[in-house]
C-alpha cells in the first residue's frame, strides 16, 4: 500500500470513527430526559425570544407602511432607507449618535462609582472586622431590589426647578435653585444608576474575596513585598474576573435602562438609547426604531461575548487554601469608624433617603413646607380633593386596589414561570449531553436581558397582533 493511500485510508477511518462517536453520543442523549425538555425548551423560547427578535429586526429592512416614497420602494419591500435615516442623515445625530454618546457617558460613570464604591464595601463586608457587616451586608443590596425609577422620583422631588414648569422641588421652595445640570441630564441619572447597580459589584467582588486564600497574602508579605504590591500583584489579578463580569452586567444594564433617563432626561431633552427608541416608536417611525433597536442588541451581544470570554480565562484562576485561612478577617483599628461611617451614608443616599422623600412627598400639601400645618393624609384617605387626576385619596380610589391587583398577578405569575423556566433550563444546561442544545438555551435566555423592555414590548405587539396558526391575537 503506497503511502498516499495509507494517509486516505487513516483519514477515512479517522472521519468514520468520528462519525460514529457522534451517532452514539446523539443515541444516548436523546434516552435522557433532559433531550425532550431541552427541546421543548428550545421551541418555547425560540418562539418568545427569537422569533420577535427576528420579527423586529426584519422591520429594519423593510417598507413600513407611509414610508414608500421616501424610500423609493414599495410597501414591504427591502430596503436600507431606515438604516440610512437613523445611522448617515441629517438627523443621524439626534436619532442615535449623540443618544449613542449620553449612554455610553452615563455606562462609563455608573461603572466607575459602582467598582470603587462596591469593591471597597465588598472587602469591608468579607474581609474586616467592620461593625454591623453582618447587616450592611443585606441592607446594600436593597437599591438593587427597588425600582431604578423610584429614585429619579425622589430626586426629582428634592432639585427639581422651574426649567420645566409645574410645582418646585424642595430645594428651590426652600430658597434653593439648583442648576439644570444637577436637577436634569447626565449627572443625576449617573448618579443615581451607579448607587443602584453597586449592588452588583458587591455581590461579585464579595463572593470572589470569600473564596480567596489569605495565605496567598501571608506569603508575600514573608517575601518582604508591601501592602500595595499585595493588592496590585496578587489580589487585583485573582479579582478581576469577578470585576470584569461585574463591569459587563452593568454596562448592559445601562443600555437598556429607561426609566431614569425618561424621568430625568426627557424634559431636558437628553437622550440615551433607551429613550430615543421610545421616542421612534411614539412617533410610529418603527423601520428607524428597529434599527436603533438592533444596535442596542448588537452592543449588548459584543458585551456579552467578552464576557463569555472572561469567564473561560477566569477557570485558570484556582487556588487551595483551608477554609480558616480563607475567612480570615482583618482588623480595622482607627478606620473602623470611617468604614462605619461610609457604609452608613452609602446606606443613607441610596435607601433611607428616597425612601423617607417619596413617602413625605405623599403627606405635604406644598412641596418643601415642613410646618406641621402643612402635612396631611388628605391624599391617602380625603375626598373632594383639589387635584386633577384624582378626587378621593390613593386608598378611596378603585383604580389604585385594579392596579394593585394587576401588579401581583402579573408579578406572581411572571415569578412563578421564570421560576420553573429558570430550573428547567439549568437542569438542561447542566446535565444535556447534547452540548449545542444546551449552549443554545444557555444563551438565548441571556439574550432578553440586553434587549430594553419596550423594544420586546414593540415586537410583542407586532407579532402577537394576528393570529399565527395555533397562536391567538
């Protein structure tokens, strides 16, 4: 046998071999239960994540209806008209690009507090003696738990000022005009995202700093290096996995983000991504909203995919340690009480203050009138009231206990199915031995987190809208 057949034949067998591994590995995933509810997975989600991302994106390239003259086609056509309008025309500039820059400014400074801010109570949660650790360690996750719009409530309430008209803030009825910059735009919307995803950073940077070897530290500091060369040379690189994947969250937190910009930026005109596609859909450009749309999603994806990126760099990372060594804490001395103090006034702005300033807004008849003449539960259980929407208090008011109810069912049912969704497809992820499946399903459930809520709500709308076959309206 010449060698070039000895080399085709090798191959061959090579290739049959392979072959059969696979067909064997297919026959023995599909005898798992995991196979038939990874499938059945795989349709659901397709359907309800993919198939109205697709529906969506495809509106970016095709007439919409009015829309035939100015883009030279007819309706339902192919075009790149939208594409053109929202990305290289005049109007470019207001409909993504400068919304494009807002986001991106606001993402890198929430990012920035929340890693100094969050990474510095992270260690002084796990890895010091701080007094009240034990409870600041659940009280600096509650910004998280709140709703990101409560908080641009409760700032609007205390500096808002005439720019936009309407009643006055606290501060300007107390003699105070704050200047538009700290009342509207970037500032207070950064700020204010920033203390809500801190929570992040220290859920993330704190599990990592529980898992880390103290010995390590030990051990450098018997080789004579510093403090300073500790953190820079040891402890920052086994952290920086936790970091980056902390990093990443938020930054796709902040591209979908609406309702903060939407309190805060709108009335000032200051856009970000989120709230230039709901302008696109209020005003039923939807071609242009698309494709504002799958540019949210394209940056969302990059995120994603460096993400993933890091994590598999993160498995090198391995360090053995007993658990003594790894629960060492380190005694603050004199900076106990500056530690104290700042996990105190972090508590403070991000949670007691919103808080107490939404609840006093309900009982003062006047905004910044703190007289005890000037509070009152006429707007929780009056009646007659002088107000345009309503005439009895919240609690008289039948809409508000319709809504209330609205809000638990929605809430309840939408918690009790993401629940089981959310179990199924980690079992799936976990124990499939059908690996594409499972990536597919690891990945398409990401993929709503970086997709804003009203983009979803608008394909929603599009693709629910008639009936498609077994589907209802």
């Amino acid at each position: 046998m010449t060698g070039g057949n000895f080399t085709a034949a090798a191959l061959a067998r090579s290739g049959a071999l392979r072959s059969a591994d696979w067909r064997y590995r297919l026959a023995v995933g599909w005898r798992e239960p995991t196979a038939a509810i990874g499938v059945l997975l795989a349709l659901l989600f397709g359907y309800l994540i993919v198939v109205p991302i697709v529906t969506l994106l495809h509106d970016a390239i095709e007439v919409q209806f009015g829309d035939a003259r100015r883009a030279g086609a007819e309706v339902g056509g192919w075009t790149l008209h939208y594409l053109e309008r929202a990305m290289f025309s005049p109007v470019a500039g207001d409909l993504f690009w400068e919304p494009l820059r807002h986001t991106l400014a606001i993402s890198a400074g929430a990012i920035s507090f929340s890693l100094v801010v969050g990474g510095l109570l992270a260690w002084l949660l796990t890895r010091t003696d701080m007094l009240g650790r034990r409870w600041f360690a659940t009280a600096l996750i509650v910004p998280y738990m709140l709703p990101s719009w409560t908080f641009a409530l409760a700032w609007r309430t205390i500096f808002k000022n005439r720019a936009v008209g309407g009643q006055p803030g606290w501060l300007e009825s107390l003699g105070f005009t704050p200047p538009d910059w700290l009342a509207y735009g970037q500032v207070p919307i950064t700020l204010i995202l920033a203390l809500h995803y801190t929570p992040f950073v220290i859920l993330l940077f704190g599990n990592a700093l529980r898992r880390f070897d103290s010995q390590l530290e030990d051990s450098a500091r018997m080789l004579g290096a510093g403090p300073a060369t500790v953190a820079r040379r040891i402890v920052l690189p086994m952290m920086l996995p936790a970091l980056m994947s902390a990093t990443l969250l938020i930054f796709a937190k902040c591209l979908g983000e609406f309702g903060v910009s939407y309190v805060l930026g709108l009335p000032v005109n200051y856009d970000v991504l989120a709230t230039s596609l709901y302008r696109s859909i209020a005003s039923r450009q939807s071609g242009v909203a698309a494709v504002i749309a799958a540019a949210i999603m394209l940056i969302g994806v990059l995120s994603l995919l460096i993400d993933a990126r890091l994590v598999r760099q993160a498995r090198r990372f391995v360090t053995v340690g007993g658990k003594g060594a790894m629960n060492r804490r380190s005694g603050l001395g004199i900076l106990g009480l500056p530690a104290l103090a700042l996990a105190s006034f972090i508590f403070a702005i991000s949670v007691a203050l919103p808080l107490l300033t939404l609840v006093l807004s309900t009982i003062m008849r006047v905004p910044g009138d703190f007289s005890l003449a000037n509070f009152t539960l006429d707007f929780w259980i009056g009646s007659n009231l002088e107000t345009v929407a309503l005439r009895s208090g919240l609690l008289l008011t039948p809409e508000l206990w319709l809504a209330a109810w609205n809000t638990l069912r929605i809430v309840g049912i939408a918690s009790i199915c993401s629940g089981l969704c959310g179990l199924l497809v980690g079992y799936v992820v976990v124990r499939s031995p059908v690996r594409p499946m499972a990536m597919f399903l690891r990945q398409v459930t990401f993929f709503p987190y970086l997709v804003p809520g009203i983009a979803f709500a608008a394909a929603y709308l599009s693709l629910f809208a008639v009936p498609r076959g077994p589907i209802p309206a």
